[in-house]
C-alpha cells in the first residue's frame, strides 16, 4: 500500500472569505476525485484551524494500493484539471509518498 500526503498553503487575499471560500472549493473537488478514478482507495481531506505562520491551509492523505495506482491517480485527466484550480489558488505545496 502506498500513502500520498499533500499539505497546501492558500493564496491570501485582502478579502479573507475568499481564501476560506477557495479552501472549501478545493476540499470538494479533491474529495470528488474519488468518483472518478478507482485506484484512489481512500481520501480524505482537511482544512486547518491553526492560524500560526507556518501551518499550512489544507492537508490531503489517500491511500493507493501500488505505486503505479498512485501514478495512474496523478496522470488521470480530472486530478490534471483538478491541478489547473488548485495552482490559482495555493503558493505552496508540501508532499511526502510511502509505503505502508
């Protein structure tokens, strides 16, 4: 099995409800990713409370059951236009793949 964690930053805005409302946008199409591609065998996804400077915004853990599931995941056409809305609205992006 092989673990994929993401943690995000969102892009600040002046308007501070735009950052939360970009954050809930982006949970829902990550979590509606599991509709989609079947490799994905678990997922799940949270947003932060924690205000401290270094915290990042929102963190995504899924489960595959190979490495090639993982790759199939990344290279499927709705994480690729998943990818195109999550690079207009993070600055930064963390990931760490294992097995478990």
């Amino acid at each position: 099995m092989v673990k994929h964690v993401v943690m995000l930053r969102m892009k600040e805005y002046d308007n501070k409800n735009q950052k939360l409302e970009n954050a809930l946008k982006l949970k829902k199409a990550i979590e509606d990713l599991k509709i989609f591609i079947d490799d994905l065998k678990y997922i799940e996804v949270g947003l932060n409370f924690n205000e401290k400077p270094h915290s990042y915004d929102l963190v995504l853990t899924s489960t595959f059951e190979t490495e090639q599931g993982l790759d199939n995941y990344r290279n499927h056409p709705e994480h690729k236009k998943l990818m195109i809305f999550l690079k207009t609205v993070t600055d930064e992006s963390a990931v760490v793949d294992y097995e478990i």
